[in-house]
C-alpha cells in the first residue's frame, strides 16, 4: 500500500496533497479543541502497535506492498480525525526514517491510508451500529468497516499508480492486482479490528465511551446505548 516516490506522475502527487490537506486542517484544528489527557495515552498506544504492524509487509504489483493498515480500529476507537492524525504520523515516520512510503507521495499515502482507510470504516461502523445498536451490531460493524476500507483504500491507490505516466501498468492491472491482495488482507483486518473492541468491551469500556475526535456532521458511535444494551 506504501507508494515509492517516483512511481506517481506530479499532477496525482499534487491533487493527492491538496485533497489530503483539506482533511488536515479539519483534523488538527478539531483535535485541539477534542483531545485530553485520556485519548492521548490511548492514541499513542494504538499508534504505535499499528506502526509496527505495518512494518510487516509483501510486495506485490511493480514495486508497493500489501500490509494490515490499522486504520479501521484507530478511526472507530478515537475518532476519525484522530485516526487521521495518527495513520499520519505512522506514515512520516516510515517514510523519513525506514524509506517505506515516499516524500513525494506522502499525500497519496494519507489519503488511501489515512482518509480512505479511517473515514470508510467510521462511516460503516456508525451506520451499521446506529441501525443495529447491540455489541453485535458494533462489532458487525467494525468487522465490514474495516474490510470496506481496506478494499477502497486499496483501489484509490490502483487508481493512482494507473493513471500515472510514470508508473508502468495499466489502471486495470494495478487496480485488480491492489483489490485482489487487500481483501484478503480486508479479512483479517475486519478480525482484527473485532477483536480488539470485543477486548476493549470485556476489559476497558470506559476508553471507548471517550468523545471522538469527528467530524460534527457525522457524529460519535452510540457506545453507551450498546455496552447498555448488554446484547
């Protein structure tokens, strides 16, 4: 999922980086006014497990890697915007310091990653959870949350590389080739972001019940009504 610099054209760098930095400058200015001193301990612990998990990764289409994204669990845990900042910082960190993910791609990598790969699986664990508000119904939620981002994020990244003149297969193969990979990989994110809230519920329902860091427009999780309904 990570993309080399020098695999995308400067016109897909550039609109990656300005549709990306629509995004930062809702998300920081939120965070300011959102984040406590008990979403952030919470927040730097979930970026950090994910940014070891990413680390572990396969190659797959001319030259970018098929990985878990982490980013379903961090946007349903602490919050869209949250989950942006932190799959940001995992990004800059790889980037600068282990050459995985580029400088000139860095946008693109946030918005499949960061954008894509949080604010998809937000949106169906909220729908899915405000319609079907048991434990059940979060986890269900969480599960195809986390499989639907992963897909898209997936294919936002195909897309970019076809369309770029500088990457050297067709929008069809690295769209097939990324989708392919990453949902299978979709799978085993859906479980893994399952798990972790079904271990959250049994032992720290308190940390999910904290505000999110989202947009107003979208709204938080109903937490209370599910950890209340005891289905």
């Amino acid at each position: 999922m990570h993309i080399p610099d020098g695999f995308l054209s400067p016109a897909i760098c550039a609109i990656c980086f300005a549709a990306t930095a629509i995004f930062w400058f809702f998300g920081f200015r939120k965070a300011r006014e959102a984040l406590n001193e008990q979403l952030v301990p919470l927040m730097g612990v979930l970026t950090a497990m994910f940014f070891a998990a990413q680390m572990m990764n396969y190659p797959i289409v001319g030259g970018t890697t098929a990985h878990l994204l982490g980013g379903p669990i961090l946007g349903i845990t602490l919050g869209p915007y949250a989950g942006l900042i932190s799959m940001t910082v995992i990004l800059l960190i790889q980037a600068l310091f282990f050459g995985d993910g580029g400088i000139t791609t860095f946008g693109a990598n946030v918005w499949n990653m960061g954008v894509v790969g949080v604010f998809v699986p937000y949106i169906v664990c909220l729908a899915i959870t405000r319609a079907w508000r048991t434990k059940e119904g979060l986890l269900a939620g969480a599960f195809l949350g986390a499989f639907f981002g992963d897909v898209l994020a997936a294919v936002f990244a195909g897309l970019e590389l076809g369309l770029s003149v500088t990457f050297p297969y067709s929008v069809q193969i690295a769209v097939t080739a990324m989708a392919t990979h990453h949902s299978v990989i979709g799978v085993g994110e859906g479980v893994v972001t399952a798990a972790i809230l079904y271990a959250l519920m049994r032992s720290r329902p308190d940390l999910l019940q904290l505000p999110k860091v989202s947009p107003s427009w979208l709204g938080d999780l109903p937490i209370s009504d599910v950890l209340a309904s005891g289905g």
